[in-house]
C-alpha cells in the first residue's frame, strides 16, 4: 500500500481506523492490516508511539507536515 504516509497522518490527526478506510475507500479489514503493519515497522506499541518513531526515523519530516490538510 502505497498511502501508508498518508495513514500515518490521518493517524496524526486522530482519525479512526474506520475514518481512513472511508477516506480511502479501502475495507476496514485492509486499512487494520496496513496500521498493524505500520505499528511493526516502526516498531511501536500503540499509536502515539507509531507516530513519535516515525518522526524520528524519517528524514527531512516534521511534525507540521503531518498536520497539514
């Protein structure tokens, strides 16, 4: 899945699982696999984590850029 950017940021913003599916209009099931998958490759436990691991871990991304709409 190429949005996973994208979810990260919808993730940011407090939208639920079921929120970015609609905005995707991907199946609940699929937008869940894809935050699992997130969730391992950030390795954090929950979303806050998630969304703390990838500011640290990607370059040239700040916190600003995920609040933007």
């Amino acid at each position: 899945m190429r949005e996973k950017k994208q979810i990260i940021k919808y993730i940011a913003l407090g939208y639920t699982n079921k929120e970015i599916a609609e905005k995707f209009s991907y199946s609940l099931p699929t937008i869940k696999w894809a935050v699992v998958d997130l969730l391992k490759m950030y390795k954090a436990k929950n979303r806050n984590e998630l969304i703390a691991n990838y500011l640290k871990t990607e370059k040239n991304i700040n916190i600003e850029e995920l609040f933007d709409k």
